[in-house]
C-alpha cells in the first residue's frame, strides 16, 4: 500500500516514519509535502496513493484547501491538535483523525479502520470535496448553513489549535498585512483571513469596520471623541496600541450603529 505523508514538521514526519514501520511495514511511503502547493503539484504528478497521512495545519494554510486545487481519490487519514469539539466533526463525516502526538495505538486503529472500509467498499473511492465541505461547515457551527454568519474562528495557540467563539471577540484588526483580533480577555490572535473577507462574514449588528484596518464591537468602545477632519477617535477595550479612528465617510452610519 502507498503513502503520501503531507506535513511541515520534520521531527513529526520522522516520528510518523517509525511508527509506520513498527506498526504496518507493508505501507510504502512514496512521498512526503510540507505545504498546500507541494501537495497539489505531487498529486498532480503522481498516481493517486492509497492512503494519505496528512496535517491540517501546513505552513501555507490549511490542508482543506487541497482539496480545492486538486481530486483527491485516496484514503485521508487527518493529523490534528483540534479539539474536541472539532474531532466531533470527523466522525460525522466519517474521516478519520489522528491526535498529535500520534501514539501507537491511534496509528492501529486507524489503519484497522481504513481496512475494514476497504473490505466494505470495493468500488472506486470517491473524491472527497463534498466531505470536506461537510466537514467546514461542521467547523463553523452544528447545522448551520453555509451563508450563515460566522460563529468561531479556529487559530493557533502554540503548538495547538483553539476554537474561540465569535462572540468573544471584541475588534479585529491589520498589522503588517496580518490580520488580528483581540479577545475579551485580551489574548491576541492570528486569523487566515482579510479584513475584507472577515467583514462579508461577520454579521454586521454585532461588528462595525470603522477604517480599512479596523472592525469593532459595541462592547469594545470605551470612549468617543471628535476628531480632526469630522472623523471621531475611540478607545477601545482591550488597549488597543494605534489610532482606532472612525473615517469620515463611516461617521454617520457609525453613529446609527451605535444606537443614535
């Protein structure tokens, strides 16, 4: 059996390696990608592998977004620090996960689980861009529609994911063409998106993009004060360290949103 390992952790594919050989030395590993754009160009080059070990968290995104690029015909075996909330969603889906750091035992049972499927699916596999898109809206909230506003963001915390609730989130925020927020308790986060992006997302009664680098919520707003050029200057909770400044042509709107 062939296997494409995609992940960006040496020491991780080394211990993956070792595991493979101690627990199923039959599996062949033909290759080995590190990010979304080696991945899709070795499945684009390669025969489809039997089964594909493969990380969520790659230097360049997320792994879902192979599947976006590229027909994945292979057995998909996730390696992941979600929690536990997100792990519920690969069993609805019927993928199957292995936790990091990935002991022995999962690596079994995965392996026995992906035997059992085979036995009882002989038939050709079937891509799995429908799964996957199951599986994000799983991610996003139980039930919930496609176009529904967001309800959590998934972000690294360490060597660890965290989903955190939309509703504790006080602003987002550009740095460095980085995208930000900040929580109620005033931890700071990296988020995969555009303030663009985040805006067509985030339901417009609970958040305000005051400027083009600056997207608030009624709680975040401490103070107001007028300000040079018909702009009105805030301060924002927590201590937001630049200008939270409302630009002149959102003042009016601003205002409305605020409860005038």
């Amino acid at each position: 059996m062939n296997v494409l390992i995609v992940e960006d952790e040496e020491l991780a594919v080394r211990k993956l390696r070792k595991l493979i050989d101690a627990v199923e030395p039959a599996l062949q590993v033909q290759g080995v990608t590190g990010s979304i754009e080696e991945s899709v160009g070795w499945l684009q080059q390669h025969p489809a592998p039997d089964l594909i070990f493969m990380d969520i968290e790659l230097a360049d995104g997320q792994s879902f977004e192979i599947f976006e690029q590229v027909e994945v015909r292979s057995r998909v075996i996730f390696t992941t620090s979600y929690d536990e909330y997100a792990l519920q969603a690969f069993r609805v889906n019927s993928i199957d996960y292995l936790l990091k750091p990935i002991q022995k035992e999962d690596l079994q049972r995965s392996l026995k689980k992906l035997r059992d499927l085979t036995a009882q699916e002989p038939a050709p596999i079937q891509p799995l861009t429908l799964s996957i898109e199951k599986l994000l809206r799983e991610l996003q909230g139980p039930g919930a529609p496609a176009n529904e506003y967001r309800k959590r963001f998934l972000v690294k915390q360490g060597q660890k994911l965290l989903s955190v609730e939309t509703g504790e989130i006080l602003y987002f925020y550009t740095d460095e063409r980085f995208s930000f927020f900040k929580t109620r308790s005033g931890q700071r986060f990296l988020v995969d998106y555009t303030l663009d992006e985040l805006a067509d997302s985030l339901d417009p009664a609970s958040f305000f993009r005051v400027n083009r680098g600056l997207i608030i919520t009624h709680q975040a707003v401490e103070q107001i004060q007028p300000y040079f050029g018909n702009r009105l200057a805030l301060t924002l909770k927590p201590v937001f360290d630049k200008e939270a400044l409302v630009s002149r042509e959102k003042v009016s709107d601003f205002k409305v949103w605020m409860g005038k």
